[in-house]
C-alpha cells in the first residue's frame, strides 16, 4: 500500500512538472498597456524588458523590486548599455535609458525573495494608485510571482504577465516547481500569509 501511494505521488508530481515546463508563460507584446511595470530583480533581460515596456509607452511608472542595497541608478543603467545579444547600444540609446531611470522608475529595495516583492509591489501599487500592472520576471518563476502577488493585490488589480525567456538547468526548474507547489499548498490551507 505505501509503494503504491508513493507511486502515485511520484506519477502526480511527474506529471504536474511536464506540464509546468510545458506551458511556460510567454511575453506579453510591448503594445499592451497598464499603469505599471513591475521587474523582479534576480535573472538577465528583466530589467532591459521593463525598459522596453516603458520605451514603447506601454506604463506610466516603472518599479524594480527587489534591489540590492548598495546598487546604484547609475550601475542599473550601466546593465542596459548593451542589448539582449550583448551588442553595444549606441550613445543616443543609453542617454535615454538613463533618463528613464532617472524620472520614470523606482527602485525597491525592501524585498529579499518573491514574497516580499510582493509585499514590496502591492504598496507601491497603492502608493501610486495603480489599477492594473505588467509583472516582469523569468518564464519558470512567474507563475509563483503572479500567486504570491494575487494573494496580497487587492482583486480588483489587473495583472498582466510578461515571461522573459530564458534556459535554466533541470534542477534549478525542479526547485521553482516544488516552490509552487508548496506556496499554493500553504494559500490554500491558509496556513500563512
């Protein structure tokens, strides 16, 4: 009896992780609009994503969550002086990824996981009084994002998700995954918030 309970268990995990590396979310066009964009700090091509977004007119306000304490405006925009296939910008191209740091976005630096982006997210939101955001992270963490952020947004906030892609290993896809599923089991039994 216990072999195949475990059994099924293992099938049942097996076959939610096919399915969540299967339909990993994708990017949203630039034309979509919201008031906002949030960037999740911790994966190359998030930031210069959320640059695009906002370059193409597509938010108000941008926020970068997650920030580490010592980073500077200056060293963010120093990360966007190339493009995604590490081609130099132009000087024209990063003067103006300077000047959008410098009057269009915020940085966060309050949020040390996914959690307390989050949090970090949902009182920036109501700070601004946004209604609706563009959640920019990787395409294998966004799904926690996006239900971390549900659990703490108001309902009435719509979130639209924008995947950056990217090819992490096996193992690192596997922790994400079990992450999921362990939050989601956590929510719902109301055992934390």
């Amino acid at each position: 009896m216990l072999v195949r309970a475990g059994a099924v268990a293992t099938l049942a995990w097996l076959t939610g992780f096919v399915l969540f590396t299967a339909t990993l979310p994708e990017a949203t066009p630039l034309a979509v609009a919201t008031d906002a964009v949030v960037v999740l700090t911790g994966g190359p091509g998030r930031l210069a994503r959320g640059v695009a977004v906002m370059q193409a007119g597509s938010a108000k306000r941008m926020l970068v969550s997650g920030v580490g304490e010592a980073v500077t405006r200056a060293e963010l925009a120093a990360t966007l002086d190339s493009d995604i296939d590490g081609h130099s910008l132009d000087a024209a191209a990063r003067i103006a990824n300077r000047r959008l740091l410098a009057s269009h976005v915020d940085l966060g630096y309050s949020a040390v996981d996914t959690r307390s982006n989050a949090a970090e997210t949902t009182d920036w939101i109501a700070a601004n009084d946004f209604h609706s955001l563009r959640l920019v992270t990787s395409a294998w963490h966004m799904r926690r994002a996006e239900l971390e952020l549900r659990a703490q947004l108001p309902a009435n906030i719509v979130i639209v998700t924008d995947a950056v892609p990217n090819e992490p290993a096996a193992a690192r896809v596997a922790r994400e995954y079990n992450k999921l599923l362990l939050r989601w089991v956590v929510l719902k039994l109301g055992i934390a918030r």
